[in-house]
C-alpha cells in the first residue's frame, strides 16, 4: 500500500510580493548595469574589477530579494488556496534556489576574468552565461507578476 506524502500548500501575498519588486531599485539598476556591459563585452575586457564588483553586488541584492519574497511574499498552509495557484507559487518558490545558484556561478566566473592570466574567450563565455541566467530571471519575474494578478484577480473576484 503506498503512503501519500504530504504536500504543503503555498499561495501567495500578493500586495507584498508585488511591493517586494517595486522597492527594490537597486536589484533593478544593477540589473541593468550588468546588462549594458554584457552587450558591449569590450568593457568588461576594458574594466574586469568593475564588472565583478557589480556581478557581486547584484548577487547580494538577489539574495536579499529571493528571501524577502519568500518571508513575506508567499505562505505556507493557507486556509483556503486555489489548486492552481498553490501549484504556480510552489514552482515559483522553488525557482529562488535554482536563480541564485546560477547568479553564484556566473560571479565566481566574472571573478576569474580579474586574474591576469585570464583564458582568452572568457569574456564571452561569462557574457553567454549572465544572457542565460538573465533570460531565466526574466522568465521567473514575469511568471510572478502573472501569479499576483491572478492572485488579485481571485481577490476581488473577476471573472464573467
């Protein structure tokens, strides 16, 4: 005979959630800092130092992000959640972990390209690398705004 195993409910607050994305300005401009010198890599090649002080600045912020949503954004064991969206903020949820393991990855990369002996080609595989992780995180974000309209949605009860 087969034991269930027990799953746990999350859904999510939506009103923190979404002022969790619209007061983190930092995340958000070192995003795009980043961006803008992985689409001219000769500028990272140009200031290496910079570059990583910025990859790791924008590690941290996502770590602060990651555990802010997840302390206030969503919630376990709701008295009442919809099937789906129980589903949706799980897998969402979950992503965090994968998310910054990637941002981990990419920064101990963007730190090699500080040594002098760097790998010739190295600027552009950490520029691939960031392309990859930014297009995940984008992915991520876009799913969670999506969530907290229908979150919102459901709130106050829009349908036919």
């Amino acid at each position: 005979m087969a034991t269930a195993i027990p799953t746990k409910t999350v859904t999510v607050n939506a009103a923190f959630l979404q002022e969790i994305k619209e007061v983190n300005q930092d995340l958000w401009r070192l995003l795009a800092d980043v961006r803008r010198m992985c689409d001219s890599p000769a500028t990272i090649d140009s200031a290496p130092r910079r570059f990583f002080g910025l990859v790791e600045e924008l590690r941290d912020q996502l770590a602060l992000h990651f555990a802010l949503e997840e302390a206030y954004g969503y919630f376990e064991n709701p008295i009442e959640v919809a099937p789906r969206l129980c589903r949706q903020a799980n897998e969402l949820r979950a992503e965090h972990h994968d998310l910054y393991l990637l941002i981990v990855d990419f920064t101990e990369a963007s730190e090699l390209l500080t040594h002098p002996n760097r790998v010739i080609g190295s600027v552009l595989t950490v520029v691939k690398q960031f392309q990859e992780f930014d297009e995940r995180l984008k992915r991520h974000e876009t799913r969670e705004n999506e969530l907290i309209m229908e979150q919102y949605g459901d709130d106050i009860g829009v349908g036919d």
